[in-house]
C-alpha cells in the first residue's frame, strides 16, 4: 500500500461512539496510504452536536496512538466551519443550484409509496423533487413565513451547467460521474450547518487533501461529490474506496449496531498486532 507516491490523507470518524475494528482499519488504511513524507490528517465530524461528545473525541485519540499512529497537529473540526459551508451554500445559491424543500420524511415516504415509477438509485428511493417545480415566489413566501425547509442540490442544473465529469478510483480506474444515482440531495437544514456531502467537499478542498480513502459503502456519493467540486471550483482528490470490516452476520460494523470498541477490546488484553491480525491489515 506504500509506495513512492506520497499523498495527504485524512481519517475523519465521527465523535458519536467509540472506535471499532472498521474505523482502526480505515486509520490504518489513510496512514499508510500517505506513503513515506506524505501527510496523515485527522478530521473531527462532529457537526451533529446532538449526538457528539467530548469524551468520544478524546478517545479517538487515544485509541489512535494505541494503534500506534501519528498525525498531522492541525486538526479540524467540523464545528468549527460554519462559515465555510455557509459560504458555498451562498455560492451555489447565486448559481441556482439551490432550492429549499419544504417536505417532511413522511412526505416523501407517502409520494414515494403512491408513485410506481419513483426514482430509485443505489441506496434506495431518491428525492421525488416535489419541492423543484415550485415558483420563486412560492419558495420565498414560505421562507418567509418561517416552513422548516432543507436545502437541495438541483442536481439536474448543475449537471447541465457542468457536462461531463469524471473521477478516479484506485480500484476502478476512470469513473465517469453520475450524481444523478443520488439524486437531489440535502446539503444544509435547520440545526445543521451542512450535510456530510457538501462539508466532506469544502472541507478535503481546505485541508488540501489529495486521496481520500474511504469504504466501499461511500462509492456512489463520490459522483455527487464530483458535481460539488465542479460547481464549487474545487480540486478533485483521487480515491480509493477500500472494503469493509463486517461482523459475524456479514453486516458491516457499526457503532449503532453495538460494534465492540477498541477500548474493550485492549481492556480484554488485546494488542495493536492482534487488531491488525483480526483485520487482515498487515
């Protein structure tokens, strides 16, 4: 995985659990996928401060000098801008690529259920775009009168703006973009400076991130990160989409699903060599 090609690459875990044996191989993979001299970041994305905590982050560094990695001293945190998605937020908006949605969840599972030929892409049902017919007028009177309301990327403008993009992985080589698998996603809400696509953007863009390693289970949200880089007039790192650690019923490994901690793990004696056996990560 080291080779004379050095890059920047960042690990970038969410302070909402503890670490478990995907996210230590997932550091490992970024680490070493630097090469010798290059750069190994680490990101705080701890936007949902609903669900982040002090003490989590505070692990994630321990956990990561148990693993016996070493990191770049500028660490970012996603609390902290604001600004920057703000930013590119008003940049897209200039550029038309932005409209407020006004749709609940249940909305949308209802229009989704009552139309058999609603749009479905990798990871299911897509956004109906019920919200992309209004009139100007209609949107701006309901933000006046203070609807709850996303903000989504009009993916088909921007396409049209941008023509044809392309994006490379290290395992499947050129990739032609296609955001459209995504549909018109969420970029901001109320409560929430940004969604993960439009802050993993801004933010691999600021840290001047050049291979973005990540799991396979983020491949298809790399054709609407490609379109964000395009309309934003963002660099495009290269990628490489590594497999994943799944557990005893094949299902990858998950805080929320109880995946057992690191830190359990080394209370159990376990070493950083036996993490990386029980990984395969040599």
């Amino acid at each position: 995985m080291v080779g004379a090609v050095t890059h920047v690459t960042r690990f970038a875990p969410s302070p909402s659990g503890h670490l478990h044996l995907g996210h230590a191989f997932a550091a490992l993979f970024a680490h070493a996928a630097a090469g010798v001299g290059g750069r190994f970041l680490v990101r705080i994305e701890d936007i949902d401060t609903a669900r982040c905590r002090p003490e989590y982050e505070a692990a994630i560094f321990e956990d990561l000098a148990w693993l016996g990695l070493g990191w770049d001293p500028q660490v970012v945190r996603q609390s902290d801008r604001a600004a920057a998605y703000a930013e590119a937020l008003a940049r897209l908006e200039e550029r038309g690529f932005l409209y407020p949605c006004f749709c609940t969840r249940a909305g949308i599972r209802a229009e989704v259920a009552n139309s058999p030929s609603a749009p479905h892409g990798p990871e299911g049902p897509l956004y109906p775009g019920i919200c992309r017919a209004l009139s100007a007028a209609e949107r701006a009177a309901r933000v006046a009168a203070g609807t709850p309301h996303a903000l989504r990327l009009d993916v088909r403008r921007a396409v049209e703006c941008c023509g044809v993009l392309t994006w490379h992985d290290a395992e499947a080589g050129t990739v032609a973009a296609a955001p459209e698998q995504l549909g018109d996603v969420v970029l901001a809400r109320k409560g929430l400076s940004s969604s993960y696509h439009l802050a993993v953007v801004v933010d691999d863009a600021f840290q001047g991130v050049t291979l973005v390693t990540r799991g396979a289970d983020l491949f298809h949200a790399t054709h609407t990160h490609r379109l964000l880089q395009a309309v934003l007039g963002l660099p495009t790192p290269r990628y490489h989409h590594h497999r994943l650690i799944t557990g005893a019923d094949g299902k990858r490994l998950a805080t929320r699903d109880g995946a057992t901690a690191l830190r359990t793990l080394r209370d159990r004696g376990w070493t950083p060599a036996e993490v990386r056996r029980a990984i395969d990560f040599a």
